[in-house]
C-alpha cells in the first residue's frame, strides 16, 4: 500500500522541516510491513516537498498512520508545514488525473491499458534490442530490457495513453 504526501512548508523552515523529515522516516521504518518512504524537494522557489511512504499492507500502514509515534511526530510539525495526503494502488502515476478531485480509474482500466501499452512495446524490444544483447553478461542482458521499457513507459507512453483514453479511464458522471 502506498501513500504519497505533500508537504507545503513555511518559508524559511525548510532546514527545519527536513530535520524533521529524516526524525518521521526513521520512526517510521520501526514499524513492521514498512517497505521504504521516497522524499522528493522541491524546485527552484516551491516549498513542496512530497513523500512517497509504502508499506506491505492496508492494516500495517493504518498502524502507522494512526499510532502515537506518528502523532507525536505530527505535533511537533505545528506550524511548520501542512500536510497532504492521497491514498494510491501504485500505477496511478501512470495516469494522468484530469484534476485533484478525481480519483484514479479502477484498477482493471489500468490493468488492461498498462497491458495494451506493455505488450507491443515487448514485443518491439523483443525483436530488436534483445537479439543485439545477447553477448552482453546476463547481468547487463536483463538490465537492458527494464533500462527502456520503464522510462518509455514512464515518460512516453502512459502520459499519452491516458490522454488518449481519458474519456473511458474518467468518464464523467
């Protein structure tokens, strides 16, 4: 299960707030099914940071969430930053929500896009890149595969499928 946060934090506390990020994280990371947080800064003048927190399950992160170890934490963020926070299955970064009260599509539509858009390209890579790799050490052979498919996925071809699909991904109701 994973969560993501955004941190809007006060001008001029930024030093604070990550002290108090890295306190958060190693609290956190005691608690049993924790599977790792991601802090991602903000650029240039933005003050948004954002947490990416997964845990194994549902039940372990909502031990997490609302255990006193994370309130106590959260009281010392009194005025400091504000807090975020949206609930994901893990592929909605691949599609792009038209707008923030959207949710995500359920997760058969991501599930049968993420198919369509995998398929082809496996194929594609299958035809080309892996007959050319095939001197290569298998540690380096299995790398090449993932090293184009997950940004091409990423960055190319998810963005625009779901553009593409927005209308049955998000139908309006």
């Amino acid at each position: 299960m994973t969560v993501v946060f955004t941190w809007d934090v006060v001008k001029g506390r930024e030093a604070e707030f990550e002290e108090w990020a890295h306190g958060i994280t190693a609290e956190a990371s005691r608690f049993s099914g924790h599977l790792g947080a991601t802090w991602l800064r903000p650029e240039g003048r933005d003050r948004r940071y954002h947490t990416v927190l997964r845990f194994s399950d549902g039940a372990r992160l909502g031990a997490w969430l609302e255990s006193p170890e994370r309130r106590k934490w959260m009281d010392r963020l009194d005025g400091l930053a504000d807090e975020d926070r949206t609930h994901t299955t893990g592929m909605e970064t691949w599609f792009s929500l038209p707008d923030r009260s959207v949710s995500a599509p359920p997760r058969w539509k991501m599930v049968l896009v993420t198919f369509g858009a995998v398929y082809p390209l496996s194929l594609l890579l299958q035809a080309t890149v892996v007959p050319a790799a095939q001197g290569l050490p298998l540690p380096l052979r299995g790398a090449v595969f993932p090293l184009l498919l997950v940004p091409l996925l990423t960055y190319v071809i998810m963005p625009g499928l779901s553009r593409l699909l927005r209308r049955w991904l998000y139908p309006t109701r």
